[in-house]
C-alpha cells in the first residue's frame, strides 16, 4: 500500500498531519495504522472508524481497549513483516 497522508481534527479544532501506514478490517470494523513520519522511527498510532456507513467523512479515534489493541496490533504487525509496533 502506497502511503498517504491524512489530516486528522481532534475536539479542540487542532489539525495534525499522519501518514496511513496501513489498514485493514476486523469484524465489521475498520481500522487505520498511522504515523508521525514516513521513515524513520515514528509514533504509531491505531485508529478506529466509528463513523456511520451514510457519513460522508471518515471519524476515527485511538483504540484504548487492551484486548482490542492487542488484536489488531498483531494483524497490522502480520501484515507489515517489517516493522516493530510498541
């Protein structure tokens, strides 16, 4: 998967910049890998889409479940070979 670039709004209005590292979906969910950097060691981040099917715009927020966190971790970890995610 080619990286791109997202901008993401948090509650406040302040936007930041991450790069899609990769994505993938669980159970109906999906879910986004993201980081600060293309290369380079980055912060990771794995986001969820809650938002609904008739939203034109995506909404995603940090997964803070542990189980869930260490479910998709893993895929996105299966995946992506080449890189360690802490």
């Amino acid at each position: 998967m080619d990286t791109n670039k997202i901008i993401l709004i948090d509650n406040e209005g302040n936007e930041e910049e991450f790069y899609i590292e990769e994505q993938t979906r669980v159970y109906g969910k999906n879910y986004i890998l993201v980081s600060t950097a293309q290369e380079g060691d980055a912060e990771a981040l794995i986001l969820k889409d809650i938002s609904e099917d008739s939203n034109e715009e995506a909404a995603y927020v940090p997964v803070d479940d542990e189980s869930e966190l260490a479910a998709v971790m893993k895929i996105f970890e299966e995946m992506l070979d080449d890189i360690d995610i802490q």
